[in-house]
C-alpha cells in the first residue's frame, strides 16, 4: 500500500513517527457493566501500543484482577488479540470489585503494578470505573510511599514509578456519560433493540396490536429515546422528560387518533428508570393496563434486558472503539507528571481527549439536576447531540391540530437522487413531516430527476410517510439521470406546482452492511470488492471494523510494489498463529488492478502458503433494513434541512414572490468536522472532483493509516489533530449545530 507523504523538516505537523513507547509498560482492563465493542478497544490498545514499542499487559477481570495481580495481568502479544474485533462482551473480562473501592484494595493493585514497572493505565468501562481511576491517580504517590514504609519496594522502584498516568474510555450501552457523542455499545444495543421491534411491527401490523417495549436505561433516556426516533413509536417515556400530569388521557387519545390515520399497530417505548413528574416510576405493565382498560387494544409487553447487552458489536462500535483505542496510546505517549486523567472521547467525527474528572462531574450533575426535578437542565447537560435528539422527536412524533399549523403558503418538494441508500425513506418521512408542521404544502417526486420532469408529481401528507423510517431502498423512488438536459420541463413543472424549495436527498453512504464470516477457516484470504464508485469511504471504514489486511481506493494511488508488498506480508502473516486475511477493493479504485486481477495476483503469489476466495458484494450493501445509526442520522438531518428550508423561504419572501438567487439559498447540509454545516453549492464546486464524483478531500482518508497499523504495517500517521486537552464545555457544539 502506498504510504503517506513522509513528515519534511518545516513540517508543524507532528507524526506516530516521533513518539516512542519503548521502556513504557501499558495495561489495559474492562470494568463495569460489559458493552460491545470493549474487545475492538482491547485490541487497539494493545497494537497500537505494541507498534510504538511498549509493552503491554491485559488486567482480567477488572480491578479485581488488579488487586489480585497473579496470572490476572499478563503480558499481551500481537496474536492475542487476534479474532477479537467482532465478538461482543469483553474476552479479558470484566467484574464488580468492593476491595477497590477500599485504601487497602487499591494498595495491593499499587503493588502488583510497580512489581511490573506499569505506569500508564488504560481503563473501560462506565463512570464508576472511570472514577475509580481517577482515585487511584490522585492517591498513587501516596500509595507508593505507604508501599516504601511497609518494605513492600524499594526507593528505585518508587521513583522509577513514581508518575500514574491513565486514559479511560466509555464503555456503557446506556451512553449515558457527558463530553462524548457516543459510548462504546450504544450503537450495538442500538442494533438489537431495533432488531426486535422490526420483527414485532410486522406481527403487531398483522393484528393490529400496541407493544409496549421496556429498554434499559436506568438514569439515561438516550436508547430510548433514539430507538423511538429510529422506528417512529407513537410514544416514549424517559427519566429525563417526565410527561406532564394527565398524560395518561393524552397518550391514549394520540394513539387512538393514530389508528384513526390508518396505522395499524402502536409502539410505546419505556426506559427502566422512566418516572412521571412527581418521581413515580412508570413501568411497562402500567401502560399496558392503563392502554387496555381506556381503549381496549389488544396489548403486550416486551421486556429486551439482557438481549441489548448481546450479539456482535456494530461496525460503528467497532471504529469508535478502534478509534478511542489508538488515541488513548497517543494520549498515554504524551501524558506528564501534570496532565490530568483523561478520557477520549467522539465529538462529531473528532476523536478528542477531555479531563476525565470535568466528565464524570458533568455525568454527577445530570442526575442531581434530574433528582432536583430541573429536567431541562438535565436535558441540557447531557449535551447538543441528546437535546437534538428529543426536540427531533417531538417534532415528528405528534401532528399538531390543524389549528395550531400556521400556513405558510409555501410548496415545498422532496426527491431521491442517486443510488438508493439505506436511511432515505427515514428521511423523506422527517422532511415531509416537519415541512407539515411548518406549515408548508409538501410535494413527493417519483424517480427523481426523470419523474421530475416527466410530471411525477403529487401533493404528500403525514400518514403518508408513516412506517417509512425501518424500511430499505427508497420509497420514493430514485433515478441516476442528471437533471441538465431537462432543466426546462423541470422548471416547467416547478412553475405548474408553484414548488418554492427542493429538498433532493441522495448521495448517503451507509456504513454498516459489510459483514464478513472468515473466522474459522484457515490459512484464506478473502477478497471483497465494495461500492462506492470512486469513493473509498465504505471500503476503508469497513476495513478498520472488519480489521482488513489491504484496502485498495481510488483516493490512494498504489502499484504492483505495494501489491507485491500485501502480499508478503500476507504470507509473513500466515506463518503466526493468525491465518485469515482479508483485502478490500473498492470497485472503482484502478480501472487494471481489477478484483479478478488482484484475486488472481494474490492466488499466484500465495500458492502453498494460502488460498483466495473473492466475493463481489454487489447490491446486498444498499438492501436491506437501515441501522439505527442511518435512520437517526436521515431523519435529523432532513428535519434541520427543512428547518433551513423554512427560514430561507421566509427570509428571501418578498411582495409575495421568493427570489433566491444568492449562493446561499443553494446548499449542501452536512458533517463537517465537529458541527452539522449548511454549505452553498457553488462553493463545493471548487472542492468537488466532479469526474470521480468525490470530494477534492475526505476526512476519513486519515482513518487509513489506523487500518494499517493494526494490521501490523509501518507506516506514517498525522497525528496533529489530537494530543489537546480540551474542556467539556467548549467542545460541544450548540443544539442547533449537533447532530
Ligand atoms: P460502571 O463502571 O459500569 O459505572 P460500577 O459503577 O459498578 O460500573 O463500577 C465498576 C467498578 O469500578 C466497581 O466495582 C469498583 O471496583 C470501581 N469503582 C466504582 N466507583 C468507585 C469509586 N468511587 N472508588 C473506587 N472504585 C470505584
């Protein structure tokens, strides 16, 4: 694989390069509650840190395995974190531990950590843990003197030891702790919860039932309220919104008018910790009686518990794991005597560090707030992605009265474009509806530009999009053809349908269909060609969540040298315990090298020593039901987007015509860095490499050196953009910018 340009004299930018782990010891545990993805932030941390020269030990069983020491913490090796990447729970174990809450438990860990020379601590788990941690650093010196008077070390070893440092990471399913987007497990549980209420809605459409759905969630809404948003649920309780007195007759008066519009079954989702105003909790069976006994559904109740906790982890989880995992090495390289614990964290698409002590305060008063009943101050705490989320929510979940929509005398139209993506009918549900709420007149496009002009047209309204959020392809329909031919007629027909905005959803690349079923087999590579046209985006991400060998990209020229060199390092590979590879190819990524080439290439070269299999994924990566992840993502983004649309008309509505002729009235919503962004269209014009249909630059073209690393490769990695400590408070985006 071609490398990086490789780091020049005047270069500012700092590189993987100039930081050494040589003579460092790290080790790594899991504490707490299990989540999914613990086991991809093992692996990280211990390849990472095995590459940059140090030496790495597991701690089993949580602090437990500390405090007991012995053949708990054990020196961990390249091979031993093999095949780890896609199992769920946590392989080295995790547990409750009283002794380490006591002085004397973390002493006797103290000693089993100087008798190793292990100064960097790497901690996942939840905020118990993470504040365990940060005890057990700030009482270190005067742990080590204690352990000096008992004769238990000497004076070398106390100063040779005399600096803890530790970086901790979320693992929680709950993602229930303040200064990151997501804690490792969220996406996971995510996952299984949406699994089971897809299976439920066609049963409960069968017979027209109302579920009622308890997820976990004993202090945090967030599952449940992202589980509600990602398959449109009639209604959701939380322990940070309770609802108001009288809910019952207002809950069931929403259901009965949403069977009214035709819908056939009710889902009502209910954290475990979810109360009512007065502090009471409402449970699921609650519901159930209270839906029985007012309207006569038939109703069931479904209690997940442990299910949410199980399975494989997400390719999201896995990434961010990856993710956290490398940098928490980074962190660890770069700590003193003076940095704080920390913990890493996603803001956005940023992997950051943040004090872990201003955390876990944050996390604390979350809940104070919360047991002081400021439930908007709670709300407001747990950050711009969370407080985006509900008022997302409250958004589409209830259609206002007629009388209560004002008219905006807008027409507002919606069409896919492009090849359909999972997450599209999430979105057009999100656009229509919030455009409703807004008070415009919503229209739907068949086949987009193509029905566009061929008059494929027609007025769509609430119950129109209901059900729209868990189902693939796009409803709508989508066509490749591009609009300039036709621009007349199209404008013809805007003109006709007096159409004042467009919303055109297209384009999405969803992240989470490539899967892979290598384990077991020996000594095989498999090859697996990707979509994406010329962007290597699903190839490289999916290569780090699936721990690939090679990933080949249009973005990353390579020659038959870089070729040659995958492939002995594959046969290097062969000869270690680990006899699986696995090589991406994005379909586009060279016009000769093509996957037949490369499958062949790699069939000769590694004859005897392994055999190839090649599989083209072909269309399985855009069918199939979204993740939550694309849902949530597609309907929060089209509702700002129409939010946008809804102030740009107002804002350019003049003697009653609209004139929008600035650049700004043109733009592109999307991620960039920390913040959702509005960007005019003429100004990607510059950055759009409109042959490859593929931006001049992509951000996650600098996840691949993280690929290449943990598949045991030299090679150069930026490392400029992380390395600052940062404070919670500053490095949240506003509500209005999260996502
Ligand atoms: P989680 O990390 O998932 O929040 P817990 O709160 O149960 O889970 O914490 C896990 C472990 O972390 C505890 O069993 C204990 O060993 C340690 N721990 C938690 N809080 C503290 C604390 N205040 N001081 C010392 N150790 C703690």
């Amino acid at each position: 694989m071609a490398g990086m340009a490789p780091p020049t004299r005047q270069d500012t930018r700092k590189f993987i390069e100039n930081l050494t782990g040589t003579g460092k010891s790290i080790a790594v545990l899991t504490s707490g509650g299990d989540a999914q993805g613990m086991n991809a932030a093992v692996r990280a941390v211990v390849r990472m840190g095995i590459y940059v020269g140090a030496k790495v030990y597991f701690i089993h069983e949580g602090y437990q395995g500390m405090v007991d020491g012995g053949a708990n913490i054990k020196e961990a090796t390249w091979e031993s974190v093999s095949s780890m990447l896609q199992v769920g729970g946590t392989v080295i174990g995790s547990a409750r531990c009283k002794e380490f809450r006591t002085h004397e438990g973390r002493l006797k860990a103290a000693l089993n950590l100087v008798q190793r020379g292990i100064t960097n601590l790497c901690v996942i788990g939840g905020d118990g843990s993470l504040t365990g941690a940060n005890l057990f650093r700030e009482e270190w010196s005067g742990l080590l003197e204690e352990l000096q008077q008992q004769g238990l070390i000497d004076e070398v070893a106390a100063s040779s030891n005399s600096e803890l440092h530790i970086v901790g990471m979320v693992g929680s399913i709950d993602n229930d702790f303040c200064g990151t987007d997501m804690t490792i497990g969220t996406d996971s549980a995510l996952h299984r919860i949406i699994e089971v209420v897809d299976a439920i809605m066609t049963t409960a459409q069968s017979h027209q039932r109302t579920f009622v759905l308890e997820v976990m969630g004993r202090h945090c809404g967030y599952l449940a309220l992202v589980s509600a948003l990602a398959c449109g649920a009639d209604w959701v309780f939380i322990p940070e919104m309770p609802p108001e007195d009288g809910w019952e007759d207002s809950m069931c008066q929403k259901l009965s008018e949403n069977r009214d519009y035709k819908k056939r079954l009710n889902i009502i989702i209910v954290a475990e910790g979810a109360i009512d105003s007065h502090n009471k909790s409402i449970t699921a069976d609650y519901i159930k009686d209270l839906v029985v006994r007012c309207l006569g559904f038939d109703t069931r109740v479904t209690i997940l518990g442990h299910v949410q906790r199980g399975g494989t982890p997400s390719a999201f989880d896995r990434i961010l794991a990856s993710r956290m995992g490398v940098e928490a090495v980074l962190a660890l390289l770069e700590a003193s005597a003076n940095t704080p614990a920390c913990v890493v964290s996603l803001v956005g698409n940023q992997a950051v560090r943040l004090p872990l002590m201003e955390c876990v305060q944050m996390t604390q008063e979350v809940q104070k707030a919360m047991d002081e009943k400021k439930f908007d101050e709670a709300v407001r705490l747990r950050g711009g992605s969370f407080e985006n989320n509900l008022s997302t929510y409250r958004l589409l979940s209830y259609r206002k009265s007629d009388s209560e929509i004002p008219n905006s005398s807008f027409n507002v139209a919606v069409m896919n474009v492009g090849a359909p993506a999972a997450g599209m009918n999430a979105a057009v549900r999100s656009a229509v509806r919030v455009g409703i709420t807004e008070g415009h007149k919503m229209f739907a496009v068949n086949d987009g530009f193509e029905g566009f002009y061929k008059g494929q047209i027609k007025e769509i309204k609430w119950g129109d999009v209901g059900g729209w959020t868990g189902q693939g392809g796009s409803l709508l329909g989508t066509k490749r053809t591009l609009p300039a031919k036709h621009l007349d007629k199209i404008a013809e027909q805007m003109r006709i349908h007096n159409i004042t905005a467009l919303l055109v959803i297209g384009g999405f690349e969803t992240c989470d269909r490539i899967k892979q079923s290598a384990s077991g087999t020996k000594r095989r590579v498999f090859i697996i060609e990707t979509m994406g046209g010329y962007c290597g985006y699903l190839a490289s991400v999916g290569g780090l969540a699936a721990g690939a060998d090679a990933v080949y990209i249009y973005e990353e020229p390579f020659d038959i040298r870089d070729l040659q060199s995958n492939v002995e390092h594959l046969t290097q590979k062969m000869k270690t315990s680990i006899q699986r590879g696995l090589v991406l190819r994005n379909e586009s990524c060279n016009e000769n090298f093509t996957t037949d080439f490369i499958y062949q290439l790699y069939s000769e070269e590694g004859r005897g020593v392994f055999d190839c299999r090649k599989n083209v994924l072909g269309h399985m990566q855009q069918g199939g039901a979204p993740s939550p992840f694309d849902r949530n993502f597609g309907t929060k983004i089209a509702a700002k987007a129409m939010q946008w649309i809804t102030k740009t008309l107002k804002d350019s509505y003049k003697g009653g015509k609209v004139f929008a002729n600035s650049e700004e009235t043109a733009c592109l919503l999307g991620m960039r860095r920390r913040a959702m962004v509005f960007q005019p269209v003429s100004q990607l014009r510059d950055e759009t490499d409109f042959v490859h249909r593929i931006p001049k630059e992509q951000w996650w073209l600098k996840l691949r050196p993280l690929m290449k690393i943990l598949a045991k490769y030299k090679t150069s990695y930026d490392v400029s953009d992380s390395g600052q400590l940062e404070h919670v408070s500053r490095v949240r985006p506003k509500a209005t910018d999260a996502i």
